[in-house]
C-alpha cells in the first residue's frame, strides 16, 4: 500500500512536469485559481509549478476582482521596475528632488515602496505580505531590500520583472541608519512640522516595526495618508502583520471588501502568490516531503517555539505537546508497558494507519521524546506514529543563508500537513497555517514553567495575528470594536481579521 502511494505521487509529479495529459490523472491547478500569472520559465523556479502536486486544493477561491487586480499590478511593476525608463526617472528624482512633487499627480509617475523586511523569517514575510497589500491599494511598486538573502529564499513573484532593490539604489547606504528618530522617518518629520500636504519630500521613512512609537501609528489615520500618497518613494522598515489597521481606513476599506469578500483569506491568498521558494529550498521540501510525509495516511504538523531564556528542552512544554495532541485527538494515546497486551488483541483485524508526525523546532528533543514514547509502546487505535523533524540547530542564526533556507523549508513543509499546532506568539507558524490554509491548535504561552491547563486552544481562522496593533486618535481608534477585528486567541491585546464574531 505504502509502495503505491509512493509511485502514484511520483507520476503525478511527473506529468505535471513534462505536460503529459492522462485522464487517470486529475487536472493539478497549477495558477491556483488564477492567482498567479502565466507565462514564466518553469524551471528557474520549480516550486511555482508543484506546488499544486504537493497542496490539497484550497477550499478558498480569490476574487477575480483580487486576480484582475494582481494582473494590473504585474502590469505597472513591468512599467516601472528595475531597468526601465520609468525607474530610471524615479531614481533621478529622487537623488535631485527638486520638482514641486505635491502639483504633480500620482498617475504621471511611477511611485515606490521599497521594501526592509526584518529579522526572523516569519516576520520577515508577514511585514512583506502586508506592505505588499499596501502597494496594491496605493498603486506603488514594491522593491525588495535584496542584502540579505532575499534571493536565496524566495523566486522573483512578478512576471517579467524583478522585485528586488536595485543594489546602486541611491538610499542603499542609509537604510541600515533609518529609524525612529532619523530626520526622514514619518513621525519625526510630522513632531518638527516638517511634512504636510503641501510641502512632500522626495522620500519617506516609515518605522512600521513591533518599537513603532506614537506618531508612527498616524501612518494608519486617513489624513495621514493623502500626504503619504503623494511622496514618491517610501522606504519601509516593518516585521508585523499590519494589515487588520488597514480594513480601518475608510478609504481602503471599500476596496478591501471588493478584493477579499472573505476576510479571512487575506494572508491565504497573497502569500500563495508572493512566496514561491527558490530551486534551492524547494528541493529541501521536497526530498522531506516524499521521503517521510507522502506515505502517510495523515500527516500532523507541530511546530514548536520556545521564547523563555535561555531556551531549550523544557519537561513542561513537552508535557503540553503531549496533552494538547491527546487531548483534541490528534495523536493516539501510547498504552502503558502492562497494557501492551490487552491493546495488541483489540486491534487484530484493523489495517493500522500511519501517521506521520512533522516537528520543527530549533530543539531536537522535542521530537526525540515524542518518536521513543511511540517507538517504545503501541497505540490504543493501533495506528502507527512516526515522528520526524527535518532540523535542529539550537540558535537562531536569522542572517546565516542555509539556516533561513531550511527555516523555509520547514514552513512550507508545516502548511503542507492536514492538521497544525503553532506556538503561541510565533510568526513563523502564522505563515505557515496561512499558506496552508490551516487553522492551527495554539498552545498557549506557558507562565512560570508549568505546563497550561487546557494546553491548547483551536484558532477561530487562519489568519495571522497582528501582535502590535496600532491605536491612535483617528478612525484606527476604532480597531478593536470593528465587527471583523477580534483579539486573538495567542496574545490578548494583538487583533485578527475576521468573518464573523462567532
Ligand atoms: N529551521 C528552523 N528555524 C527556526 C525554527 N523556529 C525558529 N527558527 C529560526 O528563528 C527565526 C524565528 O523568527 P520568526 O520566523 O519570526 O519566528 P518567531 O517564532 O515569531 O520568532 P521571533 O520573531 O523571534 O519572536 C527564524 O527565522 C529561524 O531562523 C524552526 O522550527 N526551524
Ligand atoms: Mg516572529
């Protein structure tokens, strides 16, 4: 049974890769209802194309008005991205800064949000995501800061263009001084009275950061925004899931609505058009995938973030892992040494299922623990538990090129699992649950190492969690009793998009 799983899989990989139709086999959505374009090179980046053999279908359709929409942004980022005239004036404007930029009007000029995402990849993709969605409602085109290892990790998402900074990128050498207090950033220049709606520099720096401070939450007021429109380039530092304290600017709002009818597929739709790992990773994901997760009858995914320091191996975050996947039923329940018997006798006449279990963690013996007790005894259901973790390097090393490309790798390979349960807090589970489409079991944040009692709570959407959100005295008052914000479940005062409040 194992075997055919295993061979079915691999010619279904096949087919879809040299374009050979059978009828035994389904039609793969490769363009994921439309969401991505066609027309790129299939094998500088192979993930593009699989990743529908490696997915379920997502039960969630985008909007045509959200893929005609990406479709013009493709259209304006081939205008005005890197190399073409357009660019090339922008570029000039910006080092000269001498025309009267508030009389010219947004549509004679290609306009720039250049991208700084921040320390920790699932930051790093959730501050991209969501100023992505801020590029596609004020019609800037999104560059990338590439000296990192953007490239490493991540395909080019646009067709025809590339969405990375260029390396001469006039600012290039001050991005690493920006911040709250620098002459340029937003909130700065509005205490110094620096910036109105008649007097707009060239370029903007906005700190939206989890140390955003008082000002820099006027980035989300409406008035805000008609001056922040008006400057051509914006140069954006940010590692948080912002876009809840977007739906809160009327004038987004409308527009929202029309691009995501369900609220809750924000992140779903966008990072599966965004993030699409390079050759490099994909490969990563896939020699996991087929050697330990294709054969199984389910797969489960366990994601497990230790915030207290130092962090480490903890008996009571074990114990929680234990009691939350026993007690929702995710995992079998192992029998003790003098039951082994009695459980042999009761499961004689089933075909056992395997499940496989998938940790990622940067400690290995969360998984080591998990894979003995199920090694060393056998199930009340009978079903066969394998557990596998696919790295375990201790320390964050969130700038080291390999270790970020398996930290990719393990993201991906969480959302590809039927079932999820994320650390409480973590960015990186965020991501992974939205690209999966997966609403994960939480566990909560244990207090004074003991073990929480429930361990884990199931999450209401799949949505990330906005874990900083921004108040200030304009419509983002407001946020949190907005009928389609909710606190998340993880963190009390962090907010989430939702459908409905029930
Ligand atoms: N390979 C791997 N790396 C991990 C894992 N957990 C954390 N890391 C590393 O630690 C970094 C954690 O940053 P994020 O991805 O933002 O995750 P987070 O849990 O929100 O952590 P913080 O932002 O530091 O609070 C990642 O970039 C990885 O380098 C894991 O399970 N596997
Ligand atoms: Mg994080």
């Amino acid at each position: 049974m194992l075997l055919s799983f295993s061979n079915n899989f691999k010619n279904q990989l096949l087919d879809a890769t040299t374009n050979v139709s059978k009828e035994s086999v389904k039609p793969v959505d490769k363009l994921v209802g439309g969401l991505l374009a066609a027309g790129f090179n299939e094998d500088s980046c192979l993930s593009r194309n699989q990743s529908s053999l490696y997915r379920k279908p997502s039960p969630y359709k985008p909007s045509e008005y959200l893929v005609s929409k990406l479709r013009s942004y493709e259209m304006l980022h081939k205008r005005c991205g890197p190399g073409t005239y357009a660019y090339k004036r922008a570029q000039e404007r910006l080092l000269h800064g001498d025309e009267d930029l508030a009389r010219k009007s947004n549509a004679e000029l290609c306009q720039y949000i250049v991208c700084v995402p921040l320390r920790g990849l699932g930051n790093r993709m959730l501050g991209l995501t969501s100023l992505f969605l801020y590029a596609l409602l004020t019609e800037r085109v999104m560059l990338v800061d590439q000296r990192k290892d953007m490239s490493d990790l991540f395909c080019d998402p646009f067709p025809g263009s590339s969405w990375l900074l260029p390396l001469n990128f006039p600012l290039t050498d001050q991005i690493d001084s920006f911040n709250l207090e620098h002459s340029r950033c937003y909130g700065t220049m509005l205490k110094n009275h620096a910036i109105n709606s008649t007097t707009i520099p060239s370029h903007l720096y906005l700190h939206l950061l989890h140390d955003h401070g008082d000002y820099t939450k006027m980035f989300f007021c409406e008035k805000d925004q008609t001056v922040i429109r008006k400057v051509p380039w914006l140069v954006v530092k940010s590692n948080l899931y912002f876009v809840p304290s977007l739906w809160l600017i009327p004038s987004f709002q409308t527009e929202l609505i029309k691009l995501f009818p369900q609220k809750e597929t924000v992140f779903h739709h966008l990072s599966r058009y965004l993030f699409h790992p390079t050759n490099q990773v994909w490969g990563m994901v896939t020699s996991s995938y087929n050697a330990y997760l294709a054969r199984a009858d389910e797969r489960l995914g366990i994601q497990v973030r230790v915030y207290s320091r130092p962090a480490g191996y903890f008996q009571h975050v074990m114990d929680q892992i234990v009691a939350c996947t026993q007690r929702e039923k995710l995992l079998p329940e192992a029998a003790a040494q003098e039951e082994e018997s009695q459980v042999t006798n009761n499961n004689t006449s089933k075909i056992p299922k395997v499940k496989v279990v998938l940790v990622t963690s940067l400690h290995p013996e969360y998984s080591d623990n998990l894979r003995n007790m199920y090694m060393k005894r056998p199930t009340w259901t009978g079903d066969i538990v394998q557990v596998y973790q696919p790295s375990g390097d201790r320390f964050q090393k969130v700038d080291e090129k390999i270790h970020e490309q398996k930290a990719l790798a393990e993201i991906y390979l969480l959302s590809l699992t039927d079932k999820l349960v994320t650390s409480a807090w973590s960015t990186f589970g965020y991501v992974a649950q939205g690209l999966g489409g997966l609403k994960p079991w939480i566990l909560y944040k244990p207090e004074n190492r003991t073990a929480p009692d429930p361990p884990c709570v199931r999450d209401y959407s799949m949505e990330p969690c906005f874990l900083k959100p921004a108040l200030y005295g304009c419509e983002a008052k407001a946020e949190i009793n907005a009928p389609f914000l909710r606190h998340c479940h993880d963190r009390t005062w962090g907010v989430k998009l939702v459908d409905s409040q029930d």
